[in-house]
C-alpha cells in the first residue's frame, strides 16, 4: 500500500484547495487553521473537527469526495483552548467571522464532543443544525484521566504523544488501516506541546454533555466495531443520549474510519445531510441535485410540516 501523505489523492488535495489561517480572538496566537472548499453561495456548509491527534488535513478524502458532488466543506483544526467554554466562544467568533449563521457538524472522537458542546452552549440561539458524531463520546469520565486534566499543560510532548498513541489500535490491522495509523501518527507529530495539551485538557476535563438542550438537532452516529478506543459503555451511552439518531455501523476501520473507509463513512454523510436538500440549511449547491430528488425531499417536507400542524 502507498503512504497517504504521498498519495496522488493526498497530493491533489494539498495542491489544490487552499489552507487558511483566521484569528478571532483577541490573542494573536490563536490561530483556527482550515481548508474551505466548494461553493462558497452555500451558507450552511458541512464543518469537520478532529480528534486530539488530528489536524485539518485528515479529513482530506471528505472534502475531494463531498465538494466533488457539490458540497461546502470546510475542515479545520483548533487554536490553543484550556477550557469549553473558552472553545465554544471562539468557534462562534470563528463562524461569525466566515459569516454562518448555521452549520452542519461532524466530529471525530474529541471533535465530536466539541460539536455536541458547542450545539449544546449556543442552544438559545442555534449555530448548529445537524451533527454526525464518529467514534464520539459524551462524557469525559470515561477516559479516567479527569483528575490528571489540570496537569496536561506541564508535561512534556513526548509524553503527552504516548498518552494519546496509548489510545491507537493495537494487535494486526489491514493495510489500509495500518496506512490510516502512520497517517495519524505524522499528523501528531506535527503538533506542539501546548496544543497537545490543551487538547487532553477539552479531552478529560470533568463534562458532559446535556441532551435535552439540543434535543432538535439532527443527529447521526458513526460507530465502529472493532479495535475502536471507544468502550462499548460509552457507544451504548451515546444511544441512550440520542434514542431518535439515524445509526450507521462499519464493521472495520478501527478510530480513523474517514481515512481507511472513506467511500462507506462518505456515502453515510451524503445520506445525513440529504435531508436538508431543498431547505435553506442544504449545504449543496442547489444544482447538483436533480429535480425528482427535490421534489421528493419537498413533499416529504411539506407531509412532515402537515403532520406538525396537526399537533
């Protein structure tokens, strides 16, 4: 198998769509770095947020595969954050900043807790309209390290990079989960100390998510059955969290399955987000879906207003 970062899918990624660095914050060295691609009229994109190890980049098949059918895609990685709320807050000034009013999310793992945070702190007044959660959790006890959270910011790096290696699949692994692995395990050695540590700090810090506050967004899990680092108790707790989400299960493909599933986890995004075709939360350029498909979505919308109404 070929290494992805020298992959000619890898490459026409990198070659082709643009990286961006935003500042929102009054602090200079904050900086949201993020890959923006497809049709920019789309106001309610699709926007990916990694895991702890993970940087923009690791979501490129999503963004060639999605903008390919017409999507708005924008994947990013995070500044340096210590606290929730200081996160939520940012990524509100960062959507501000790109002028969003609304957002479908995908988190993996960390990513997709932030997602459910920042859907559940910005519940008064709605950012988010739908979440895919990939290998998530919604509870930072789980990891048992809540009383080690404070203490992530004096270790060193290469400490901190044990501690999350710790979480990868261990045992035999196909060929291209393997490449899925060394992937990752390059994308965290680009990270430094401080956003290593403020990422364990978001990933173990005593919280948990409260579902009635965003009890109307649309949801759809990702779950993966094998050597995921994600204990059964903790996927069942998701179920329990979201009892109306759609379910997708892979059989394989470990905690990276956007890298080495890539067309099963693409077509379950596409299959998530066509719901909202017709809508003005689409993130699809309304000229790439066909007008049987349109007029399907739109009756199915209006049967749904219908029954709405006589509630």
């Amino acid at each position: 198998m070929e290494e992805i970062k020298v992959s000619p899918d890898y490459n026409w990624f990198r070659s082709t769509v643009p990286l961006k660095r935003v500042i929102v914050d009054d602090d200079d060295s904050k900086v949201w770095v993020l890959y923006d691609a497809g049709p920019k009229s789309i106001r309610c994109p699709i926007i990916f947020l990694p895991p702890v190890s993970g940087t923009a980049d690791v979501f490129f098949q999503q963004v060639l595969a999605l903008t390919s059918w017409g999507y708005r895609v924008i994947a990013l990685q995070y500044p340096v954050y210590w606290d929730l709320m200081e996160f939520c807050d940012g990524f509100r000034k960062l959507l501000d900043h790109l002028q969003l009013d609304k957002v479908h999310l995908f988190g993996a793992s960390l990513g997709g807790f932030l997602a459910q945070k920042f859907a559940e702190c910005t519940h008064k007044s709605p950012r988010v309209h739908s979440l895919i959660l990939c290998n998530s959790f919604s509870d930072t006890s789980i990891f048992n390290q809540t009383w080690t959270a404070n203490s992530f910011w004096l270790m060193p790096a290469f400490l901190l990079k044990k501690i999350v290696l710790g979480n990868f699949s261990k045992g035999p692994v196909d060929p291209k989960m393997a490449d899925a692995i060394d992937f990752m395990v390059d994308r965290l050695e680009s990270l430094n100390q401080s956003e290593l540590a403020s990422r364990l700090t978001l990933n173990c810090q005593n919280s948990y998510v409260e579902p009635h506050k965003i009890k109307d967004v649309a949801v759809t899990i990702i779950d993966v059955f094998d050597q995921s680092a994600l204990s059964l108790e903790a996927k069942e707790e998701m179920y329990k969290l979201y009892p109306n989400a759609r379910r997708a299960h892979l059989k394989t493909g470990g905690n990276f399955p956007y890298l080495c599933r890539s067309p099963e986890v693409n077509l379950y995004i596409q299959i998530h987000l066509r719901q909202f075709h017709g809508t003005r939360y689409s993130a699809i350029s309304p000229a790439m879906i066909s007008a049987e498909e349109l007029e399907v979505q739109q009756s199915h919308l209006r049967s749904k207003q219908d029954t709405e109404d006589k509630h």
